[in-house]
C-alpha cells in the first residue's frame, strides 16, 4: 500500500504551479531573444561582427517575410483604391498588432494621427528588455548593444512596411523605449 504524497501529486502541483498570461508571455520572449543572441554569438565567434550584421538583416527578412507579407499584399491592392494617409494609418496599427509578441501593446504609450504624422512612444518595451537580457546571458555585450535591436531589428523592418504607403520612421531612442515620427515620403 503506498501512501499518497501531497508535495508530489499532480492535481496538487497544476493548482500551484499556474503561470498568468503576462509571465508567459515574457519568458517565451525572452527564451526566444536568447536563441536569437546565442546564435548571433556563435555567428561572431565563428565568422565576426560583419556577419552578425547580416544575419540581423536576415532576422528582419524572415519576421518581414513571417508576419508582414499579407499587410504588404493589402497595401499593394490598397495603394491605387484608397488615399495615402488612410494606408498608412492602416498599417501603423496593423504593425503593433501583428508584432505584439515581440513588443506588447501596453509598451505603446501615444500613437496619434495628425495631418503632416504619426507620433509612436514606447515605454518598457517588452522586446528590448528580452534583447538586453540575451545579450547579458550570453555575454555578448563586447559585440552587440542595447539598441541594437532597435536599430538594426525594429526600425527597420517597420520602415519596410512603411515603404509600402512610401512613408518612413525615424526614431530616437530611450533607455526603455523609443520615440518615433512617421512621415508620407515627399
């Protein structure tokens, strides 16, 4: 006869052991950001910085090419029906939904719309905690900073969605965050 073991019962454990949506969600992300930066590290170890560079722009191809491929498609059917300012409002919002995984949407502290541009703020960004944490981990502080996500990942990939309504971002950048201005291209 075996005695049943509350400390090790399964039922028991499942009650203790619950996890909210918000710390999931940012151990997911930060796991993901150190596979990214581990494989950066030995990118670097093996073939140097030059090639960390380009396997960041292939991150950004494949999360453009992941995530953003059906907005480009719209804004292509789009661009001749309706006025440019409409697109690209329509793809700023469609963005930050579609890359929520990566930064969430209560880091957005303003997004407005005016005439002549969009303003965007970003505070406790959720993804360039997860890349300081990667790069912290994987002792990689010698070959990649803070905001190198941010300018080499983020930006980027937003301003070649942008391109679609031939806008673009510019960004300065906080400790925590950024703040970025988006313009329709002259």
């Amino acid at each position: 006869m075996t005695e049943k073991n509350e400390e090790v019962d399964w039922e028991v454990q499942k009650k203790l052991n619950v996890w909210d949506l918000k710390r999931r969600a940012n151990t997911a992300l930060e796991e993901l950001f150190e596979g990214k930066i581990r494989y950066l590290k030995i990118i670097n170890r093996g073939m140097g910085s030059e090639a960390v560079d380009k396997a960041l722009a292939e991150f950004v191809d494949d999360m453009y090419d992941k995530n953003m491929g059906g907005l480009t498609k719209l804004g292509a059917d789009f661009l001749s029906k309706i006025v440019k300012k409409t697109l690209l409002n329509k793809i700023i919002t469609s963005f930050w939904i579609n890359m929520q995984h990566m930064v969430n949407l209560d880091c957005l502290k303003k997004l407005e719309f005016y005439p002549d541009r969009t303003e965007l703020v970003i505070q406790k960004c959720t993804a360039k905690r997860a890349w300081k944490l990667g790069i912290r981990n994987n002792n990689m502080k010698e070959v990649l900073g803070a905001e190198d996500y941010c300018k080499k990942m983020c930006v980027p990939l937003f301003n070649r969605l942008l391109e679609v309504a031939k806008a673009g971002s510019s960004a300065e950048f906080q400790k925590r965050g950024c703040d970025q201005v988006i313009k329709l291209k002259s």
